[in-house]
C-alpha cells in the first residue's frame, strides 16, 4: 500500500531543537508516524516537555542535553544515539537562533554566534550522522533552512546568510552522499508564530506586512511542517534529494 511507504516504523530520528518552536513539532510528528525519537538541545527542562508529549501518544523517546556549538558535542549525540536506539536513520537540523538588528551595527560575536549554531552546528552533527547513515547504506538527513535563503529582508543579514548556507550545503551533501544512499533535503519554513519571531509579531506594522505577503492569509503553526518532514523522513521521498521544500504560505509564489 502506497500509504505505507509514509510509516516510520523502526526508525530512529534525531532532532536538534527539539525543545521548542518548530523543532518540538517536528518530533512530535516524526513519533506520531511511528520513529523512535532522540530530542536534543540545551534545555532540559524543555526538553522534558517535548518527550512527556511523545510518550503520552505512545511514543519511544530519548533525551540527549547538549551543546552543539561545540563540536564535539556532535559526535557525543549520535555516539549516545546509537548505543541507545542501535542506530540512526534520520537526522533533522532544526536548531537556530536569531539575532534582529541592523547590518550597521553586526558585530564579529553576532556574526561567530548565528554561524555557530545555524550552519556549524547542522554541518558537525551532519557529519557524525552521515557517517553512521553510510554504514548502513541508507539515511535521511533533513535541514531546516528559512524563506529567508531566498529573499532579503533588513535587519537579519547573518541570520539569512547562515540559512543561505545552510541551503547550499544541502546540495553539497546531497551529491557527495547519494553514493552511500542518503537523501539530504530542506525545508525552507516561511514565517512562523514560535519563541524566535515573538519580537517580530509583537509590531502591528510588522506583522501586517507579514501577512500582506503570505496568498494563503496567515502566518504558520508548527504544525504546518510535520507532513513535509515525514514526507522527507519517509520511503515516500527515495528518488529526492538535493532539494529546499518551501512551507511558506505561497510567499515566494506571490
């Protein structure tokens, strides 16, 4: 049955951020569909709310704290993974951080801040996942780009450069790895309610320009990404890879 090729059963999913906003839904998906879910961030206590969700809809769960701005860290998740789980089959990049304020006044810490943890850090947990993933012959490694790897806006030049970024490497990685079977896609999120955006939404002006941009007349959920990120997860999606899925709204259409 072709629905079945949308099932997770036995797999086991990585989540980087998975203690809020749009990675915390994600996961929640990703476990509805049947993956057995590792939550990874700094927030324990987040974290904690994350996995409680998962295990009441009865869902297999583990947590790993940690850092991922520190390389090492990287490899420290995926080792835990596997002892855990006994593998890893998926991986989606889904942490980021925001800094909101002119290109004037970036300064080196903002820039080695948003580049750590939005394009450093998928690339080292990439790397220790994908190594795993070849042995295995098969993987699914999912980043979490923006709308913003595609249009300009003021005010977020290196949060939109790392998200630029992070969509090339998609690609990069996409062709260096379909040898060993691994699809490697994006999502490109358009503007979404969560934790990282509340500045932007708590303008009226800024968020009535938001919304005059968005066809279908309201901004995300973050519940509007897990079909993609099971699609993507899934054996539904073998033959794409190298690819930036747009969950915008129809922004970039209009």
């Amino acid at each position: 049955m072709m629905l079945d090729k949308f099932k997770l059963d036995d797999r086991v999913a990585v989540v980087t951020g998975a203690s809020r906003g749009l990675g915390q839904g994600m996961a929640v998906g990703l476990a509805e569909a049947g993956a057995k879910v590792v939550l990874v961030a700094r927030t324990l206590s987040s974290l904690e709310e994350t996995a409680a969700r998962i295990v009441k809809q009865g869902g297999k769960t583990k947590i790993v704290q940690a850092d991922l701005s520190k390389v090492e860290e990287a490899d420290r998740v995926i080792a835990e993974t596997v002892a855990h789980f006994g593998k890893v089959d998926i991986l989606v990049n889904a942490a980021g951080t925001q800094v909101r304020k002119p290109a004037f006044e970036m300064t080196e810490g903002d820039w080695d801040y948003l580049m750590g943890v939005n394009l450093k850090a998928p690339y080292f947990i990439g790397l220790a996942a994908a190594k795993e993933m070849a042995k295995a012959k098969r993987g699914k490694i999912i980043n979490i780009t923006s709308l913003l790897s595609f249009i300009g806006v003021s005010n977020i030049s290196i949060y939109g450069a790392s998200k630029g970024g992070l969509a090339s490497l998609t690609r990069q990685w996409a062709v260096e790895w379909a040898k060993y079977n691994i699809n490697v896609n994006s999502i490109g999120p358009g503007y979404f309610k969560t934790e990282l955006t509340a500045a932007l939404f708590a303008d009226p002006e800024k968020a009535k320009w938001v919304l005059s941009k968005i066809p279908l007349g309201r901004t995300g959920v973050p519940e509007d990404l897990m079909g993609t990120v099971i699609f993507l997860a899934s054996e539904a999606s073998d033959y794409i890879t190298g690819q930036v899925i747009n969950v915008d709204g129809g922004w970039l259409s209009a």
